[in-house]
C-alpha cells in the first residue's frame, strides 16, 4: 500500500467520510484535516482515473477543489477517456536554423508547446492566422457555480478563488485557446484540468474559449479540441476535433528493410516476452526515463498505469536492453535506462527511431513477422504470427492463451516501425 493509500484509509477512518456520503451524497475536507496525515498537495494530485488512491477507487469516489484549501469528495465522474486518435497523422518539419527545437530536446510541456507554434501545428489545428501567446501559469479562479455528475444524479458545486493552472493560451482573431499539455500517453483526464480554466475564461472574454489537450511524445503530437455544450455542466464536454502531427523523420521503407538485413538476430533473454502493446508507450516510458531514474512506484503515478502495466512496460523495455533494473540498499528497486538505452535517446531524432527499431527485430519473432508482411504487402494474421513465436523459442510462452496474447504485441511494434515510413 502506498502511503497516499494509507493516509487515505485514516482519514476515512477519522471523519467516517464513506458514512457520511452515504447519507449525505458527498464529503467536504479541508486541506488542515489532510494534512494531519500527509501534505494536501501530495494527497489530491489525481490526473488519472487509476491514480486515485484505493478507497477512491474502491467506492467509485473522486475529489474537487472548491477553494484554495477546500475539497469535496463525492461520487463525482471527474475524469474523460481519451477517443482513439485518428490514424491520419501529417508530416511537419521545424524552421530551418532553430537547433534547439530538435525533437531530442523537447523534454518539457512548455518547450513540446513553443516547438508547436513554431512549426505551424497551433495555427493549423485552431484554424487561426495569427496567435499570440497570453496567459499561462497559476492564478484565483474567482467565483463560479457548476454542476457535475454523480451516483446519485448532478451536484451543484460553487468554487471560490481555487487555484487554477493553464499551460499555455493563444489568442487569435477569433479565439482564446487554453491548452492543457502533457508527456505522458494516458488513457483519461481529469476534466478539471479543462474546465475550470474555460470557465474562468470563458467569463473575462468575449471571444469563443477553446479548451485544448495536447499530448506530446517521441516527435509526436496528439491534439483535442473540447466543447462544453452546457458551460455549467461540468461534464457536458464533447470532442470537437482531433488531429496528429508528427515531426518528420524523413524514414523511407528502404531504410527498414536495410535495417532488416543489417541487424543480427539474438537469443531470446530471460525477460517475459512483452506483453506491451502500444510500442509509443515503450519510448514515452524511455523518454521520461531519460530524465530520471524512477521507482515502480513512481511510473504507475506519473504515467497513469496500474501497476500490472507498470510490469508489462517496464519489462518491454527490459527485454530490448534499454531499461534496467537496479536493486537499492534497502531492497527498493528503481529503473533507469540502461547504457544501450542511455546512447539510443541521445541520438538525433531520425537515428533514434530507426535504432529503437533495430532493438525490436534483433528478436526472431518480430523480424519474421516484418520480413512476411514485406513480402505479401499485409500484415500476417495471429495464427501465422504465433506460429512464427513458436519457433523462436521465447522464454515461458507455453499456454495457447498466452501465445494469443503476446502475438498482438508482435503486430503493434511491427506497426509501429511501418508507421515510420513516409510516403
């Protein structure tokens, strides 16, 4: 149990929290009554759905500021799925002569955001002319009412003076666009996030207030722009547009299959076979690795995994040779990217991809299943792909369920290097 979890429990024990929502639809907990177990800030920072602590989790509850040391608990649907990006994704280049916007430096929101506007990507995505950047960092809400979802049909919430943070906004002709930036590949987000920075906007401009996520990872960037269609509706948001834009890496199909016949084959580690489907996720993980080394721990909070994922990705990243595990003093183990990892993220971008993908056909099962698909021009069905599994010889992969399940991680990462190929 984490100690986010155990201070939780104490406090429900305390203040009997779980009875006093079940008779009265919700909780309200000052900062001064969190703190008696553990600093507010560590204690309400949620971002996604699987950071709540467990007897969040357990009982279907979330938390809201109301003010700058206020929070009510209730069964409140606080957070939204990220729909599935749309597969279309166009080629960008940066400015010739900004050396410092190469894809290997964006290691940061802020930066991910003023490499953006500087290829262009902002301009297009808000169908705007011209932008100006304006308003960013943290500020008072001032005072508003809104209503949000529960078990038990909407609650009517005021906020007054609650801190409020934006990324960065852009304001056009038209437009004061608010984004909420972020480096890691989650499946949801916390509407908050949005909200309550449109609805401190949306009454200080005449302007259209649009609130915008941008996700930024490995060249890549993810855009969605949301709609409150009931400004006092908290979960009234719907998705307006969503876009891709990657940096080009100028990757042609003659490089992959180069690489094909370069790269020499390796005996299967003794590292489960991955069972990571989404390969973006694998260098997202290495990315943020770069940074820093981090515990099993920290990757499932700042990446919004649960922790069977956390094991699922970082033994991917295992079993390729770029993360290792290391085993502290204290029997804590931490992970870091290993010196292959460490010289792979240094390079530039183009070599980078192309060395991650170099990684992944050194095993049997994944160049086979790249050489077929070259040949016949179609990606091989999970029979044929599991019979080319069977014959790599892949450590403790036995039961047919397993063999189904692992197939789909082969036909993702052998997506992944053929989405790298430009026309």
């Amino acid at each position: 149990m984490g100690r986010n979890d155990d201070a939780w429990e104490r406090l429900f024990d305390k203040y009997q929290i779980l009875a006093a929502i079940r008779r009265d639809g919700y909780f309200p907990i000052s900062a001064g009554q969190i703190k008696e177990f553990r600093e507010p800030r560590l204690m309400t920072k949620f971002d996604h759905r699987v950071n709540l602590p467990a007897v969040f989790a357990q009982h279907h509850l979330s938390i809201l500021p109301v003010t700058r040391g206020d929070y009510v608990i209730s069964t409140f649907s606080a957070y939204q799925e990220f729909e599935p990006p749309s597969p279309y994704v166009r080629r960008i280049s940066i400015p010739a002569g900004l050396q410092s916007l190469a894809p290997q430096f964006l290691v940061s929101e802020a930066i991910a955001l003023n490499c953006a506007a500087a290829c262009g990507v902002l301009n297009d995505f808000l169908e705007e002319e011209r932008l100006v950047p304006t308003v960013s960092g943290r500020m008072g809400s001032g005072e508003f009412r809104f209503a949000v979802n529960t078990a038990l049909g909407p609650k009517c919430l005021t906020v007054r003076n609650s801190q409020v943070e934006i990324d960065a906004a852009y304001e056009g002709a038209r437009s004061l666009s608010l984004f909420e930036a972020k480096r890691d590949l989650s499946d949801d987000f916390l509407i908050r996030q949005l909200y309550y920075p449109f609805r401190v906007w949306s009454g200080r401009v005449a302007k259209t207030v649009k609130p915008v996520f941008l996700i930024f990872s490995n060249g890549v960037f993810n855009l969605y722009q949301y709609q409150f269609d009931d400004p006092y509706h908290y979960n009234s948001l719907r998705l307006v547009k969503q876009r891709n834009y990657a940096i080009a890496a100028h990757i042609r199909r003659s490089d992959v299959e180069d690489l094909l016949r370069a790269v020499p084959a390796v005996r299967e580690p003794d590292i489960p076979f991955p069972q990571a489907d989404r390969m973006s996720r694998v260098v997202n993980l290495l990315e943020l690795l770069r940074e820093t080394p981090m515990t099993k721990q920290d990757i499932t909070s700042r990446y919004a995994f649960d922790e069977r994922q956390t094991n699922y990705y970082t033994d991917a990243g295992r079993y390729l040779g770029l993360i290792e595990k290391v085993s502290g003093e204290n029997g804590s183990i931490r992970f870091h990217l290993s010196p292959g990892g460490s010289r792979v993220m240094a390079l530039a971008y183009r070599e980078r991809q192309l060395a991650v993908a170099a990684q992944i056909l050194m095993h049997t099962a994944f160049r086979e299943t790249l050489a077929l698909y070259l040949r016949c021009g179609v990606m091989p069905d999970k029979p044929a792909v599991i019979g080319i599994m069977k014959r790599a010889g892949l450590y403790r992969v036995e039961s047919p369920s397993t063999y189904l399940r692992r197939a789909s991680t082969v036909i993702g990462w052998v997506n992944w290097i053929l989405g790298l190929i430009e026309a």
